[in-house]
C-alpha cells in the first residue's frame, strides 16, 4: 500500500512539475491571437476571447523583408555549407584512410588535433578577416564560406579524435573499400 501512495504522489508531482513547465510556453500560443490590449488587461487568462492574428501578420514582414527570405537564406545557406562541407572533407578523408603512410600524413593529422584544441569562437576572427581580405562580407559566398570551415573542423574532430582513418581494413581482404571511414 505504501509504495503505491508513493508512486501516485511521485506521478502526481512529475505532472504538476510538467504542467508549470509546458505553461509559458501554451501562454505564448494563446497570446499569438490575442490583441495586445487583451493580453495587457487580462494577462493570465487561458483561453483567447477570439482568433485575432493581426500579430501574426506584423511579423510576417520584419524590418520591410518578408519572413520567407529568411526561411529561404537559412535554408540555402544550411544545404550549400553542408554539400560543400562534406565534398571536401570527403575527399580528403578519403586521400588520408586509403594512403595514411604518405610523407606529411603526421602533420596532417597533428594540424587537425591543433585545430580541435581552439575553440569555435577563437577561429571566427581569422575567418572574419579571410572574409574581409576576400570582399566577400554580407555575401552568400562569404556565409557559406565561414560555414564550411565550421563543419570541416567537426569533421577533422572526428578523424582525428577517433583515429578511424587509421582503421584499414587487412591487406589480404577482398572486399570491396569505397568511402570506408
């Protein structure tokens, strides 16, 4: 009996923790379509008095630029960084595991392990002024370009953090070895 009563109260605990937490966040919904004079006069209610989406439509156009630009810079950006991030990396990753005994291989690697040791934010002024020297601020060239780094360095973090470029498979095995990593 008493370890039913605890589990109950403990359940009963969990939710009312949940509910507190999932409440600002149902507020937010609720006071997208509420005017601002409903939400200063009544702000705890739970219910809208009616469907209003005039705040809807001010964001739609933030600062004169439609709200989809953005959806489609982000979009962009995201796809074009990472196709180029991956063809490059790629293909290096690909050089490195299949001649891993090549004269600057060494190097190589300790660069990637110099890179994994600056952090993120130690790496965005040199990229900033590559950018800058190239003419390419406020450019999709120069985002994109400052993106790709970014995700060459996770990608060097991997190489180099788990040494899968040095786990070939055996010389005498027969199986066929593209993009092993």
């Amino acid at each position: 009996m008493k370890t039913h009563l605890t589990r109950i109260s403990v359940y009963a605990v969990a939710s009312a923790i949940a509910l507190l937490s999932v409440y600002p966040f149902y507020w937010m919904c609720v006071s997208a379509f509420r005017t601002q004079d409903a939400i200063l006069s009544t702000p705890t209610r739970i219910l809208p008095e009616s469907l209003d989406l005039t705040a809807l439509r001010s964001i739609s156009s933030l600062g004169g630029t439609p709200l989809w630009t953005y959806v489609f810079n982000s979009v962009f950006i995201t796809i074009a960084a990472t196709v180029i991030g991956v063809c490059a990396t790629g293909a290096g990753a690909y050089a490195l595991y299949r001649n891993p005994r090549l004269p600057l291989f060494a190097g190589v690697r300790y660069s990637f392990l110099l890179t994994i040791m600056y952090p993120n934010m130690m790496l965005v002024i040199p990229l900033y002024f590559v950018v800058f020297q190239l003419g390419l601020l406020g450019s999709y060239t120069g985002i994109i370009l400052c993106t790709s780094a970014q995700r060459f360095r996770r990608v060097a973090e991997t190489v180099s953090g788990g040494g899968a470029i040095l786990d070939r498979p055996q010389r005498h095995s027969r199986r066929p070895c593209i993009f092993m990593l």
